[in-house]
C-alpha cells in the first residue's frame, strides 16, 4: 500500500504547494473546531435531553429505546458515558467525541478526496468541509452527526483501500465483518453507504470477470443487515412510524410521486438544502458548484462508475428513503450526505481544471472567492450561541425571582433540568431548583394574571415571533422589571411584577 510519505514524493512542485495548501486547511479546520469547543455553548433541548439520557440510564438501558423522544445509535450513547463517568456531565466532556471525530473526519475526507481528484482540486471541497458554520457546530455539538460522518467517509476509504480482487480472502472478510458490524452499532444511515459499498465492489468482480468474488462480501454483508434489521425491529419501528416523528418531520420528508409545482418544488428545496449548507446561499457560490456537481455525477457515472457506485448508491438510497417516509431531510439528520455531494463538486472542478490554463486559472479564481466568502470564521471573534438558557436563569437569580414564581416553556425545561440538576456546577442554580415547567400550549396572560408579586418566565426553543407574542400577553397583565430577549440566542426571558 502506498504511504503518505511516497505519495508526497511522488508529486511535482507545484502540486506539493497545493497539498501543503490541503494540509493547511485541515489544521486550520481542526484548530476552528477547538476554538469552537472551548467556547462550551450552552446546551440546547435535544442535547440537554441526550445528557438526560446519559445521567439516567446504565449501559444496558441505553441499548434500548430512548427518552425524551432521543434516537441515537447504541456505541454513540456507550461511548458519551464512558465520556460521562470519566470526565463528568459538563459541556466540554460531553461534547469531546463530536469534536474527536470532527477532527477525524477532516483527515478522513482529504484521504477520500485523493482517491477521486488530484490535490490541485481536493482543497476546494475540503475547505468547505473545514469551514462551512455547518460542520463546525456539529463538530461540537451533544448528537451523532459528525460522528456519522466520520463512519460515512470511513467506510468508503475503507473499501478503496481494501482489494476484493486480492489473494488474502479471510483477511478480507473480517475486515468487513468488523467494520460492518461496528458502523451499524455506530451509525443508524451506515445502512446506506454499506449497500453502496456492496455495489462498488459488484462492480469491480464483474468488471474484472471475477464476479465469483462478490460473496467474499456476502457473508460480512449479511451478518450486518441482519445486525440493523433486530435493530430497527427492535428499537427504532415503533419510534420511526410513532405520529411524533411522522408529523415532526413530516416536511423534511420527499415526495414519491410529484404530480405539480408545488411537490416538484418542495423536492428540490429539501435535495438543494444539503449542497446550500455545505457550500453557501450566495448566487454566485450556486451558480458555480451546482454545475459542478452535476458534472462530477455524469463524470462518475460515465468514466469512474465503480468509485461512483459508493457515493452516488447511498445518495440515492437516501433520498429514497426520504420519498417513503424512512428516514428524514432535516439537515442535521442528513449531514452524513453532505461531504458526499463536496465530492462530486470536487470532480466536477477537476473536469473544469482540464480544459484550458485560461479556465482552470478563472475556476480557481471563483472558487477562491467562494471559499473566502462562506466560512465560520465569525466563530473566531464572535462565538456561537444557540439556546442560552443559562442567561435567563442568571436574569432571574439577578433579580431574586422566588423559585416557585419561576416558569419554564416546555422546550426550555430540559435544558434548565439539565443544568440544575445534571451539570457539575448545578449548585449555581440552587435557588432556582424547583421552577414549574409549563405545557406547550401553556396561556401565558392567564399564568400572568394569576401571578402574585415577582414573577419570571424563562422561553427558549421559539421564534422570535413567539417570543414578542408572549411578551406582550405578559405585559397585559403585569409590568416587566427586566428582560432578555434575544433572537440569535433563541432566548427570552422575563421579569414581571404585579
């Protein structure tokens, strides 16, 4: 197998600037996400009720279903208790994995990206995937994203290094009973890319006329289908097909059979999403990395079918599954696609690089611009928030709110849970243990009229519409005394008295 050393070795001059250009960008990229880690943002709903997950539940427990209507697959929950009992329930701790393997999957995709396209074309993807807000949140971020990800690029690498055609059969097999089984327990859409692996090396046995092969794939195939059907029969049916999660995402879902507009619409904003978050909203930024996009699959399909096999399969199944009601567009959801659609930009600049020096020179040129003009730079001077709940809570200690004239909006409450009773320092919050936690539909003028004295309400999780609605229910019957309201950090609270 050739080393990184020999491949280093074997470039010109000026494609050694453009890998040291390449290495530059995943350091940078790791060195982001760091700075974006030790920020320790506050949690936000689903990360708070993973966390509540973690606190409450021992191993065995976690291998089941999960509450607080949480799905995440059972080694990712393992290993964040492992995290957990080693390190403690703060943010830093619990958010270590999605950094490890955000860093990971930096490396990961350059490896990928190699195997596709010359290092003169692999830095432009791989600065999105460095840069982009997108991939830098989930990279620190209590969910599973990243981690899938991290297992998506893993398993392709893993079949472009692994010869089917080669002599060593048995070795071949545990490879993939291996990787197959842990990729399932790891990465509920690992399904995907599997059967896209199946098709890439199908492909090569017939290419090669050793079709005889497949069923070295076969056996450690089977034994990992079998692993996520118990799975999914198990844990996730009931939960897939719940009304909850049906009408949750009900919009993130596409269309089978689009018969107007509309459908077509709706389709093609759910698909183009996924490149948008990954590449920027800008028109100049569309306007250049669709087309190579769509170059990239032709490209794949008509001269490098088998590689093509292993990213264009499991986007395919994706969406597939998205049109039967399987399995969710959501972005976070579906952020394992994302580097898959970075790569067919990738070729998709490698075919525009070989035209003329004149093109290649103006590619590079746009691709710069685009690069430089979508980042999360801003993370650097202005850190990330979300859902700062930890704010409000301050509000109401501030102005010494009586713990049981505390109330919290349903989706504010896990976090609140979370850091009252979870967190290492929850004793900061004492006085504020014991808040009464509102119904989702809860009338906030009635709560307010009803209220004697000093009073706070703490909303997180709401629109900003919501949010100002509220307000003023609330000032109907009360006078505000101090307020937080704060659409960038989706928190708003209040201070009210009677």
């Amino acid at each position: 197998m050739r080393t990184m050393t020999d491949y280093y070795k074997g470039l010109d001059r000026k494609e050694r600037l453009w890998y040291g250009l390449a290495l530059l960008i995943v350091l940078a990229g790791a060195a982001l996400r760091i700075i974006v880690w030790v920020q320790s943002r506050d949690f936000i709903i689903d990360e708070s009720n993973i966390a509540r997950n973690l606190y409450e539940k021992d191993f065995s427990q976690l291998a089941g279903r999960l509450s607080y209507e949480q799905y995440a697959p059972v080694l990712f929950m393992w290993i964040e208790k492992c995290f957990a009992l080693l390190w403690g329930f703060s943010e830093s701790a619990l958010t270590a994995y999605p950094l490890v393997t955000g860093i990971a999957a930096l490396g990961v995709f350059f490896l990928v990206l190699k195997e596709f396209v010359s290092v003169k074309a692999a830095w432009y993807p791989l600065a999105f995937f460095a840069f982009a807000h997108f991939f830098v949140r989930y990279s620190t971020e209590l969910k599973q994203y990243m981690p899938d990800a991290l297992i998506t690029l893993s398993l392709i690498l893993l079949a472009l290094r692994t010869d089917i055609l080669g002599k060593n059969r048995s070795r071949f097999i545990l490879i993939w009973l291996v990787a197959g089984s842990l990729a399932v327990w790891s990465s509920m859409p690992s399904v995907f890319i599997l059967t896209g692996v199946g098709a890439y090396y199908l492909w090569v046995c017939v290419q090669s006329g050793k079709w005889q092969r497949i069923l070295l794939f076969v056996l450690p195939a089977s034994v990992a289908l079998a692993q996520f059907l118990g799975y999914y029969m198990a844990v996730l049916r009931s939960d897939a097909h719940s009304d909850y999660l049906q009408n949750f995402h009900a919009d993130y879902f596409l269309v089978a059979t689009p018969g107007n507009f509309k459908e077509w619409k709706h389709n093609w904003y759910l698909c183009s999403e996924l490149v948008k978050l990954s590449v920027g909203y800008t028109l100049r930024s569309l306007v250049f990395n669709f087309p190579l996009l769509a170059w990239g699959a032709l490209h794949l399909l008509r001269k490098m079918t088998a590689k093509g096999m292993l990213v264009l399969v499991p986007l395919f199944l994706t969406m597939f599954a998205a049109a039967i009601n399987e399995f969710s567009l959501i972005p976070r959801v579906a952020l394992f696609t994302m580097p898959l659609f970075l790569v067919l930009i990738g070729v998709g600049l490698e075919r525009l690089l070989s035209v003329n020096k004149w093109v290649s020179a103006a590619g590079l040129l746009v691709g710069g611009v685009c690069v430089a003009t979508f980042t999360g730079f801003s993370m650097l001077w202005k850190p990330f928030v979300n859902e700062q709940i930890t704010w409000a809570l301050q509000l109401m200690k501030d102005n010494n709110v009586p713990k049981e004239q505390l109330h919290l909006s349903n989706g504010s409450y896990p976090a609140y849970y979370y850091y009252t009773i979870i967190h290492p320092d929850n004793q900061r919050w004492e006085s504020l243990k014991g808040a009464v936690k509102e119904p989702w539909d809860a009338d906030w003028r009635a709560i307010s009229v009803a209220a004697q004295g000093k009073f706070g309400v703490v909303l997180t999780t709401i629109p900003e519409t919501e949010g100002s609605k509220i307000r003023g229910e609330l000032k109907e019957a009360a006078r505000e005394v101090a307020a937080i309201h704060n659409p960038e950090a989706k928190c708003y609270a209040y201070v009210m008295e009677k």
